[in-house]
C-alpha cells in the first residue's frame, strides 16, 4: 500500500504543480535583471506556441499553394499542390515493364 502512496505522489504532485502554475499565480509582473521573463517562462513581447504554429501553418500552406522559385539558378520552381497531382493525373506515373519468367 505504501508503495501505491509514494507512486500516487510522484505522478499527481508534479501534475498539480504544473496546472496551478507553479508557486505563483503567474500573474505577477516580470522580475527585474532576467531579461523580461516572466514567472510562466515566456518572455514578454514574444510569441507563444500557438501563435509559433499558427504562423507556421500558414508559411506552409502558401508555399504548398502558389508558384515559386527553389533554386532559379537550377531552373527547379515550385508548383501549387493541387496542379501537381492533376499533372501526374494527366502524364500518368512511369512503370516498371512486366517481364515474363524464364524458367
């Protein structure tokens, strides 16, 4: 029984010091000499993970949506996804030619 206590606490004490936010509220003004962070680690004036992903997720979908260059010196552009696949649809994919077994 003593075991599942010590088990008990190890997971759900670090859990709770997580969701309630440490030792303080997180609400408090940044402290002085750390830069401008703050108690939740985030500086001030930065972005947080979703905004990060979000931007992100955004740069990834115009490059997957419009016509560029990846290397002009190489004449390699980029095409928009969907008129990729319609290309291969069109063209059709190379394949192997069957060859009959010689016995």
């Amino acid at each position: 029984m003593i075991p599942l206590a010590w088990f008990g606490f190890a997971v759900f004490a670090p859990a709770a010091f997580v969701w309630f936010g440490g030792l303080g509220s997180g609400t408090e003004a940044p402290e002085r000499g750390n830069g401008g962070v703050g108690r939740s680690g985030v500086a001030s004036g930065v972005e947080g993970p979703v905004e990060v992903l979000t931007a992100h997720r955004a740069e990834q979908r115009r490059l997957l949506e419009n016509y560029g260059w990846v290397d002009r010196e190489a004449g390699v552009v980029r095409v928009p996804i969907e008129e990729a696949m319609q290309s291969i649809l069109r063209a059709g994919l190379p394949a192997r030619e069957v060859v009959e077994e010689q016995r």
